[in-house]
C-alpha cells in the first residue's frame, strides 16, 4: 500500500518555518553546534537541520527532544492551551433549561 503523501499548505510552512528558526535561534544563544544538540537529543544532524528548516516530515518526538536539550520543553506545552474559539463553541452548546425546576 503505498505512502499518502501529505500536503502542506502554504500557512503551515510558514508556521513550520517560522518555529525551526526559533529553534536555531535558541541554539546559537545557548552556544551550543549542532553535532552537540544532535548528540544530547539523540538524533542525527541532518534531523536538527532539518527541524531547524521547520521539516513537517521529522516526528514531533524529535521536536520535542531539541527542545528538551534547549530546555523550551515547556514550551510545547502552551501548544492549543488557551482555545478560546473551542470554549465559545462549547459554550454555545450548553443548553438551559425551558421551565424553573418545581419547588
């Protein structure tokens, strides 16, 4: 069976982009290379230059691994954390009651 290949669209590059740039970023100001970052996340180089492109072909787990040795694992954690169009749909969800219960 073979492979679905995914498609990106061009907003989600960006994003992807945007955030391998401020994992290099946060890399260079630790003084840190990339065969030390590589090592301490147990990943190969060619994987760090490519999440520092922002591949959407590299796993979250090894995401997830940078930012550990960068110590920005916290940071993946704000991911979706304040859904304020989710809370207004559940919101509009609730329903109230049509009659005041008896007494």
């Amino acid at each position: 069976m073979p492979k679905k290949k995914i498609v990106i669209l061009p907003k989600t590059k960006r994003i992807l982009t945007e955030m391998g740039e401020n994992i290099k970023l946060a890399r260079l100001r630790r003084k840190l290379s990339t065969e030390q970052v590589a090592e301490r996340a147990n990943i190969s180089r060619p994987t760090l230059s490519a999440i520092e492109k922002g591949s959407p072909t590299v796993s979250m787990g090894a995401y997830l691994m940078v930012l550990q040795v960068l110590g920005l694992e916290k940071d993946l954690g704000l991911l979706a954390k304040d859904d304020e169009l989710g809370r207004k749909l559940q919101d509009a969800e609730i329903s109230t009651a049509k009659r005041a219960p008896k007494r």
